[in-house]
C-alpha cells in the first residue's frame, strides 16, 4: 500500500469541519458562507483564519479574523471569480509569530455545498459544469483540477440537466467516466483510501469499494499488478452499472422510443 | 486612428478561415475590411481609439493599450473575445508580422482569435500580455519581455499556474531573480533544465514551500528568504532574520 508522509508539521482540518455554501448559484457574482468547527483542534488563538476561492488561475481570499476572535467579512462575493464557473475553497491556519506566515492547519479543495440539490452522491463525487470550448464535442472528463468534472458543451439545451439526470446520457457516458477516473487514481498511485478519506480519490475509492464484488483496488510490486489493477477497474465500472440497471434503464427507454 | 470595435460571430469566423487559409498561402493579405464593415464587425461600449504604431516591444504595446482602452471593457473574459480579436486583426502585422520571404508564420488560432477556454485565453498574442500588465503593471516585464509576435515561454509557465500568476509576491520574486535590469531582458539561462535555480526550478521550489508557508500573506523578500542556496548565483539579496 502506497501511503504519503506529511512532513510539514501543520494538522488536517477534515473538510466536515468547515462546510462552505455557495449562493447565486448560475449567478455571477457567486457569494458564500463557511462554517468553523475548529475548537478542539488545538490551534493557537492569534493563528489568523483565510479562506481563499479558487479555480483554474482566478482566486480570491477572505480573513475570518483568529482562531481566538472569528471576523467575518461582511463582503464574500466572489467577482474574481471566472463567470460560469464552481470554485473550489481552501481554509487556511496560519501562524504568523514568526516572520514568515506557517500554515499550520489546512482543509484543501472543499467542494461547496449550495450546488445540484437532488444529486447529492453523484455530486459531492462527480460535478458537472459547462464549458465553452468543447467545439464539436458534448462531454469531456476534466481531471486537472480539484475535483472530477465532467464539462458539458454549453451549445446544447439543457445539457447540465441531461447530464445529471437523463438516464440514456448516464447509461451511456458514466461507465466511461467511472473507468476513466478509477484508471487516473490508480495510475497516479492514489489508491489507499484511509490516507485522504475526504478527498477525491478517497471517496471514490470507497464509493466503488462499497458496491458488491468490489472491494479496495489490488496494490503491490508484482509483476501482474497492472493486470490486475485493470481488471479490479472492469470490475467496478461492471457493479456500478448494475447498481444502477443501467442496461436495463437504456432498454426501457428504446422501447418508449419505439412505442 | 481607428475606433476600436469587436468581431461579432460572423467576423470571427471570417478571421479564422483566414487564419486557416494562411496556413496553405502564406502571403495572402488580411481581410482588414472586416474591421469597420457592419456585417462582420460592431461598435463596442463605449469610446476608444487605436492607430497603426510600431510598437518596440511588448511592454510597449501593453502600455498603450492600457490607455487607449481604459473607457471601455476591455476584460479578457469570453464575452469579450470580438474585441481581441478586432484588435489582434487591426495589428495583424505585429502579431504575425511577413518575413524577408513575405511569408508570415500563424500559429494556433488562439494566438490572434481569444480562446473560450482557460487553458489556451492566456496565449493570445494581445490579450494574455495586457491582463498580465492589467494585474501587476512594471513589475511584469519579465513575462512580458521579447517581441510581440512570439509567445513569451515565461509568460506561459508561470501565467498557466494559478497560484504564481494570483501571487503579486512570486511574480514580483520571478522578476528579482531573472530580470536583468542592465540588459533590460531576462537572465541569461532562466529557461535553462539544468542550471540550478532556473525557472522551472524556481516552480517546484514555490510549490514545495507553499506546502508549508502562506506565500500569499508574505512580501517578495520574505519568499527569497526561504529560497534554497543554489539560487544565491541569481543575484539575490537576502533579508537577514531579526
């Protein structure tokens, strides 16, 4: 099992611990709120609070005081931000009694809550998001930011809609998605779940752990690790589809074609 | 001296056929009938007046700009790609200037048409320098260095990056290290894979500390500060601890 050492010395702030809630969603600018559950983490009173917005290269951050004294700014609206686009959030601890500002807890790439209500498992693992340059093509996996996301060409009607909830869509492209960020977390060697359980692959890994038949990714130095790594992946997409009668939701839907 | 305006979509396309068209006939002449005729092209909001100068270098351009459009909106966001491209095509010549042969090398569409997406907005020959400008003025003639027509390789590797190019301190540290004020134009070896200390050591260093320190709170000197010994040959100076 791969696991990653933290050397750096500041403390993990689960992202449970500070829930961040978007408004004027489909609005620019977006605004937000965030909540601190941060007592009994054992942090110093004077060590000051950011909270930093991000996405692609636009970026905003916001002080919330100390750990001792919350202040919280009256404006959080985000007009740095890119139009269009979901941010995610980074909760920042920092000590600045020395003369350089060490992070000393920190809760990355928090996925805000205000977004998709109706999908909530789907969405807290996979967001959906329009893109502008897809040319000819209506979906693509982005998998270079914080999140999995699946852009949408935004010449299509109601594409983000279509790709959340409209079954043909999802009986078709999510197997292919799934596939295709269980084979990134497996090539970047992410595959030990309890390391991060609130990132990314983390959750993925055990949202499809979790599914009959399926279990923790096979991991090692043997020969045949990548063989059986790949059928480990074939496995999951298989149980995800049936968790969702996928073939079965697709041949319904042919037959109310036909009728 | 010409009223700037925007390509519409129809202008747009007429520029990029264009564009495609060069690529197979390199001496064929830009379609600047396009700029003032109304079927291709429309007034923007506002007021602002461009004229044909020949600008020395990029900087130069970026800082005329800055005045000639400073009425309107001259954001690089995609609702305003007409107007990149408008003005991309009323300064064809500079971006994508003929050779001694006649022949003009065109790049990417996204050099002269302002590309929809992130990854490529920041390339575009006019706009990518002028945001950069629009952000952190002087202290950005290391990545805006060189001649209009060519991208800048600093400006991509550190303007792709979102922490670097949203942190007014690294940019203003990139400057101090690879900026040679005498020669006025980067050090050289700055873009160097094997020179200790070059630039792209300078990003793995950056996001390694950042592991550790809120670079976003600390001023240019307190980052070189933390920097490794191997970039003292850039010529830094270092605060010393209180």
């Amino acid at each position: 099992m791969i696991r990653k050492l933290n050397f750096t010395g500041r403390k993990k702030i689960p992202r449970s611990r500070v829930p961040v809630t978007l408004f004027n969603v489909d609005k620019h600018p977006l605004s937000f709120d965030v909540q601190f559950e941060l007592s009994d983490l054992n942090l110093s009173p004077e060590a000051l609070i950011f909270v930093e917005a991000y996405k692609r290269t636009s970026y905003m951050r916001f002080s919330f005081g100390t750990i001792g004294k919350f202040t919280i700014p009256s404006n959080r609206s985000l007009v740095d931000i890119e139009p269009g686009v979901i941010p995610l959030f980074r909760v920042k601890v920092v000590d600045e009694t020395s003369q350089q500002g060490r992070i000393i807890a920190l809760a990355d790439k928090i996925l805000p809550k205000g977004i998709d209500e109706g999908t909530r498992e789907k969405i807290s693992l996979l967001h959906v998001e329009f893109s502008e340059d897809l040319g000819g093509q209506i979906w693509k996996l982005d998998l270079s930011g914080g999140w999995p996301v699946i852009q949408v060409n935004n010449q299509i009607d109601l594409i983000k809609e279509i790709a959340r909830s409209d079954m043909a869509f999802i009986a078709l492209v999510y197997p292919e998605v799934v596939r295709k960020i269980l084979n990134h977390i497996i090539e970047s060697d992410e595959i030990d779940p309890e390391l991060d359980e609130d990132d990314w692959p983390g959750m993925w890994l055990n949202f499809v752990g979790s599914m009959p038949g399926v279990g923790s990714p096979p991991s090692g130095r043997d020969a045949s690790i990548k063989n059986d790594q790949m059928e480990w992946i074939e496995s999951a997409v298989q149980a995800f589809s049936n968790k969702w009668h996928l073939l079965d939701q697709y041949q319904k839907l042919q037959h109310q074609g036909q009728e | 001296m010409a009223q700037v305006r925007k390509l519409n979509l129809q202008g747009i396309d007429r520029f990029r056929e264009y564009l495609s068209d060069l690529s197979e006939n390199s001496e064929l002449v830009p379609p600047r009938e396009i700029l003032t005729d109304s079927i291709y092209s429309e007034k923007v909001n506002g007021q602002a007046h461009v004229e044909i100068i020949k600008f020395s270098n990029r900087i130069h351009m970026v800082e005329y700009l800055s005045t000639a459009l400073e009425s309107i909106d001259s954001s690089i966001g995609a609702k305003n790609g007409g107007l990149w491209s408008w003005l991309s095509l009323f300064y064809f010549d500079q971006v994508c200037p003929q050779g001694l042969n006649g022949e003009r090398k065109v790049g990417r569409d996204y050099r002269h048409i302002l590309d929809k997406g992130y990854r490529h907005r920041h390339r575009h020959l006019i706009a990518g320098p002028y945001m950069t400008h629009q952000m952190y003025g002087e202290k950005t003639r290391l990545l805006l260095s060189g001649p209009i027509h060519q991208e800048n390789r600093i400006h991509h590797e550190l303007a792709a990056r979102q922490e670097f190019i949203t942190n007014r301190s690294i940019i203003e540290v990139a400057d101090t290290l690879y900026f040679d004020s005498q020669q006025n134009r980067p050090k050289r070896g700055t873009l160097s894979k094997i020179k200790a200390g070059s630039l792209l050591r300078f990003i793995d260093v950056i996001r390694q500390l950042e592991l550790t320190y809120d670079l976003y709170s600390m001023q240019a000197q307190k980052i070189i500060s933390l920097l490794p010994d191997e970039f003292n040959e850039w010529g830094i100076f270092r605060l010393t601890e209180q």
